[in-house]
C-alpha cells in the first residue's frame, strides 16, 4: 500500500518521521484512496439530535477496501485523503525514572519505541548504524544517539563504557537491531548465513552480556524475534535461525537472571509496516494480507507499545515468554 503525505502529495518514506520532501509530521500523513460508496450515518444524541457522520468505502491501490468515519461527507469517485490514525501513545509518566537502551533505534520499531519511551517520561539511549537523520531527529525529542554496530564486540563495549559515563545504571535493554539477507536455501551463500546470525542474534548476546553489569536489579530485557522464529519461513533459513536463537537465549537468561528479578521476554511481531516489509513486492504484500485475520500489516507503534508494556513495572510477573503480535496471522 502506498502511503502518501497530505500536503505535498508525494510518496512517504516509512520509516522517516517527517515527509522527507516537505517536512510534514507522520501524525499528519495520508492515505491515499478512491471512495467508492457513501453511507450516512445519523448520531441519535441528546446533544446533537440529528447530527450526521458518513461512512465511506475507500478503495486502495491494491484493491483493498476499507471504511472511513468522516464528518464531512466525501464525493464518490474522488481522492480521500484520510488522515492517517494518530501513533499510539503511553500514559503521560508510564515510564518516568526509567533508563532504557534500544539497540537499531533510528528506525522503523526502534525509532518507534525510543520515541514512545521518551514521551511517555523514560530516558532512553539508543544505538545505530545507519539513518543520521532520523538518529537526529530523535536526538531533537531528548534521546541519546550512539553510533554503534551491535554486531561488533568491541563495540557494543564501547556503547556500555559510553553509556556509564553518563548514566548510573540502565532498567532496560531492548535487543531490537535486525536485518534480513533472504535468499532459497540453495543460493544461500555462507556470507549472508553469517552476517544474519550476527546482526540479529549475536548482537544480542553482546550487548545483554556488556550491559548486564549496568543492569538494575528488577529490570527488563526485551529481545525483538519475529513469527518466523517460530513458524520458519521459505527463503529466510538465516532469518528464522537467528530469530529462533533468539527464542533460546530469552528463555535461558529468564532463568539465569531470575534470582536478580530481572525478567527477560521475547516479541513476535508479524508482518509489521518498516523499511524490512517495504522490500516484499506490493503482489506478495496484498496476498499476505488476505491471510491476515486483521486485514493489514501492524504499525510500528503498535510493537512499540507492547515492548514497552514489557519494559514496565507492570510487567513484573511474566518472564521467559515468547508474545505473538501479529494481527491473528497464526490463527
Ligand atoms: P528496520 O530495518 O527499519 O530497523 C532495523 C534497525 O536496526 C535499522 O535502523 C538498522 O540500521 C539497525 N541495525 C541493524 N543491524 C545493526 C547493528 N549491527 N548495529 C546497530 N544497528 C543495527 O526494520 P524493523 O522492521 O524496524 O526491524 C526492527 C526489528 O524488528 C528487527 O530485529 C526485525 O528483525 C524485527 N522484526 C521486524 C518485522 C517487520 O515486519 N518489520 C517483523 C518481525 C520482526
């Protein structure tokens, strides 16, 4: 599905927060759509007795349908620009005193949790590699920006070292950077097997090993895994393994740091809006939605508010758990 913004028209790239042409801010981007039906809707209200709203079908570039709420009523045939659903955000001071690091944040799921924590009252550090501009603009909002590959253990050292020298400790480590290197398991060569499985799971296993030292008791560590570590998936052998191990090492450390109370949990999120999912050809995009109970791919701040959910206090009794967040797509 094509996203694009209301004010210059042109194609929104997902995981900037603002539209990289005009600088409109994502809370304000549109989706584009053809109504293609209209129905009234009258309120019975004691207030507003015979105040109306309309439903209109929208119609996508994919062909896919969807009802729109308007207040104002939309002209069959025309270009509905809808605004587009505001992010989800905590309550105001959910995560206040909380110090959270992010690995892979200046994008996509990451950016959308560093953004959320700090709105919701937490300090949050984050590491990445890639996306200056987006490392800056969360830097605007308050976070602290370290560039760091998580795949080198030097590194990740260097992050924990760096992150000491300003803070005193850390509540919560968020294992989030990820990347994808599909091939058919033929063609996969050795260099893609290892730059996954190092990326997306040995990442993780240096930065909760060089972190641990600065982790709270009673704190949280949070590993971002994916269906496909519990299902597989065709053409992502890597990708499935790395995410499987990742499945591993929850469960063990739930068990190592329980006597810390520190709980150590993993998401699957499914197909989720991002930079990852844009690859997927727009054919294959529409026939996975079809298989999708809820009918769309989730957006990032809907991982987000689960990871944080996670990550807070009031998540104390679930540790060693695997979360499935993906729109009913197993069922
Ligand atoms: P993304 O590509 O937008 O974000 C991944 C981020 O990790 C990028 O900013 C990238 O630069 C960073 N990163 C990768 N390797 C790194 C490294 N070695 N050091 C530091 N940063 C590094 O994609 P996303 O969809 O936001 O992915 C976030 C996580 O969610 C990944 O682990 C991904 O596997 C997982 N996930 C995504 C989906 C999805 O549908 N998008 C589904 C399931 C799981």
């Amino acid at each position: 599905m094509a996203w694009y913004c209301s004010k210059c028209k042109k194609e929104w790239v997902h995981d900037v927060l603002k539209c990289t042409f005009c600088g409109l801010d994502l809370e304000k981007m549109t989706e584009a759509g053809k109504v293609i039906a209209v129905t009234k809707v009258m309120v019975p209200s004691p207030e507003h007795p015979s105040s109306p709203y309309y439903n209109a079908v929208v119609e996508d570039s994919l062909g896919f349908k969807k009802i729109v709420k308007s207040e104002t009523e939309p002209h069959l045939g025309k270009e509905l620009n809808k605004t587009q659903q505001k992010p989800l955000s905590l309550p105001k001071g959910f995560l206040t005193g909380k110090k959270i690091l992010v690995t892979g944040g200046a994008s996509g799921i990451g950016a959308a949790i560093v953004k959320m924590a700090l709105e919701a009252g937490a300090m949050v550090c984050f590491s990445y590699i890639a996306n200056d501009e987006g490392a800056r603009e969360l830097e605007g909002k308050g976070g602290l920006a370290f560039k760091k590959d998580v795949s080198s253990e030097i590194q990740v050292k260097e992050l924990a070292g760096e992150i000491s020298a300003k803070w005193d400790r850390l509540d919560v480590i968020i294992n989030n950077a990820g990347i994808t290197s599909d091939a058919a398991f033929g063609n996969m060569s050795a260099d893609a097997w290892d730059s996954v499985i190092k990326n997306n799971l040995t990442s993780a296993f240096y930065t909760s090993k060089n972190c641990l030292p600065l982790l709270n008791d009673g704190g949280r560590i949070v590993n971002i895994s994916s269906i496909v570590g519990l299902d597989g998936n065709a053409g992502q052998a890597n990708y499935a393994a790395s995410k499987a191990g990742l499945i591993g090492l929850t469960k063990s450390l739930a068990k190592e740091l329980a006597s810390r109370k520190i709980t150590v949990n993993a998401i699957a999120p499914g197909f989720i809006e991002t930079r990852m999912t844009k690859k997927i050809p727009e054919g294959i995009q529409a026939q996975i939605k079809q298989r999708i109970p809820l009918g769309r791919f989730g957006r990032a701040d809907e991982i987000a508010s689960f990871v944080l959910f996670l990550s807070s206090d009031y998540a104390s009794y679930a540790t060693g758990s695997v979360f499935r967040i993906d729109g009913g797509f197993n069922l």
